[in-house]
C-alpha cells in the first residue's frame, strides 16, 4: 500500500484548479495547435509542430503528476482541528529570532506545497520538526546549516 502524505486544504485545491485548467483550457488549446501545425505539410521539417508536440508532452507529464500527487495526498484542514495551542501539521507560527529580534512566520505544509519564498515550510524540514508539538512561550532550538539558531514561539494559529 502506498504511504499518504499530509497536504492541507489549500494546497489540495490549488493543485485540483491547476488540474483543471490543464485539462480544460491548456490540453484542447495544444490539440488546437498540433492540429494547424500538421496542416502546413512535411511534419519532419515543421518547427511548429515538434514545439507543439514537446509543449504537450510536458503538459500530459504535469497532468499525471498532479493526478499521482492527489491520488497519495491525506488532505488535512487546520480550520477543524482541535490541536489546544500546540503546534501541528498546517498550522502558521510566529517565531521571534532571539539572537536577531527578528520575527517570521511559518506555515507548515506538504513537501509539495512547500515555498519558503511564501513562507510556507515543508513538515519534514528541520525548523517544522522542532516545532511540532510545542506551543506558545515554548523556546526551540534548530540546527541550521550556519549553526544553530533559537526561537521563541510568539504565536499559533490554525487559518
């Protein structure tokens, strides 16, 4: 049987809309094009046409891997969970750096929703490990590659 893999409602339903429009618009407009390529005559020669062909091919390629990743994914919703305060799968912690006073927030996500750019962290990363479990005024340590570095947990919350 195949592991599942947490992934919270948000992340799920942004792959099923990206999914959709695969499906609905990008496959049929790619159809469309590979079609009006083949029209203009000798296909081995047709630079249209081989792009058309490679341009779908990645898009059949993202389908089956959305497809994959939904069909393992265990969809959580942090709005209905009950977690008293502790930090959990999908919840969003304010950490205060208590070396820097600098404040960030972190959401704790899938592997595959994961963006730091977004502030989104994997739960499989080192700051999620150690924050799962604690609560607020907890201290963790984590150990980041330039050494390590402590927080103080500042706030949870579960949006």
């Amino acid at each position: 049987m195949m592991q599942k893999h947490p992934m919270t409602k948000e992340g799920a339903d942004k792959l099923k809309a990206e999914l959709k429009q695969l499906k609905q618009e990008a496959r049929p407009r790619i159809a469309q094009a590979i079609a009006e390529a083949r029209e203009h005559g000798d296909l081995k020669e047709n630079a249209e046409y081989h792009a058309a062909r490679e341009q779908q091919g990645l898009i059949e390629a993202r389908i089956r891997q959305i497809e994959g990743i939904l069909a393992h994914a265990q969809v959580i919703d942090v709005t209905k969970l009950n977690a008293d305060g502790k930090v959990v799968f999908g919840a969003t912690v304010h950490l205060l750096n208590l070396d820097t006073d600098e404040e960030v927030i972190y959401k704790i996500v899938g592997d595959e929703e994961a963006d730091l750019a977004h502030g989104k962290i994997s739960v499989n990363s080192p700051i999620a490990r150690a924050l799962i479990g604690k609560e607020e005024g907890d201290e963790i340590t984590v150990q980041a590659p330039g050494g390590n570095v402590d927080y103080e947990i500042i706030q949870v919350e579960y949006i």
